[in-house]
C-alpha cells in the first residue's frame, strides 16, 4: 500500500472534526455555524475513505458519498433560512433567532 496509512487518515479527520465542533460552539453567525457543519461532515467522509481503503472494501466510500448528499441538502436548507431571515430583517445571530414566523 502506497501513501499515508490509516492512522493518519483519522488524524486528520479527528483534527477537522474539531475544528468544525469549536466553530459550532464558539460562533454566532449562521453562515460560520454552517461552515463549520461543512468541515464536521467532511472530517466524517475522511474517516470513512480512510477505513474503506484501510479493509480494502467500497462501503466507506459509498457511505461517503451518501453523506455528501445530505450534506448538500443541509447547504440547501440553511441557505434558504438565511435568505428568509434576511428577508425580514431578522438579526443574522444564532441564540436570538429562536422562530420563524410565516
């Protein structure tokens, strides 16, 4: 096997994964907390194409990209609320947004 083995892999992983929990918990902006999701779910996909390759099988590669998916539809979601809140004026702050109103 060429390249960096397993251990490096769930290194990395391990260290973008909390980079994205020290993001979600120290700020208030949307957008952030959303980048910080972002990096959470890629850290995640790392971790499973690091074990795929590591057992020589595809099921972590195959999850990876049915993360990928749901990571797109969150991108979608929160996007749309952001435009929403905009829209109304609503402050961009995470504690002071606890509804939407239709």
């Amino acid at each position: 096997m060429i390249g960096p083995g397993t251990n490096w892999y769930v290194a990395v992983a391990a260290i973008l994964f909390g980079i994205g929990v020290t993001g979600v918990i120290l700020r208030r902006s949307p957008l952030i907390v959303l980048l910080s999701l972002e990096i959470m779910l890629n850290a995640s996909n790392l971790a499973l194409v690091g074990f795929s390759r590591h057992f020589g099988t595809v099921d972590g590669q195959i999850f990876a990209i049915c993360v990928m998916a749901v990571a797109a539809a969150e991108v979608v979601v929160g996007l749309g609320l952001i435009v929403a809140f905009t829209r109304r004026s609503m402050p961009l702050d995470v504690d002071a947004a606890t509804e939407l109103r239709g």
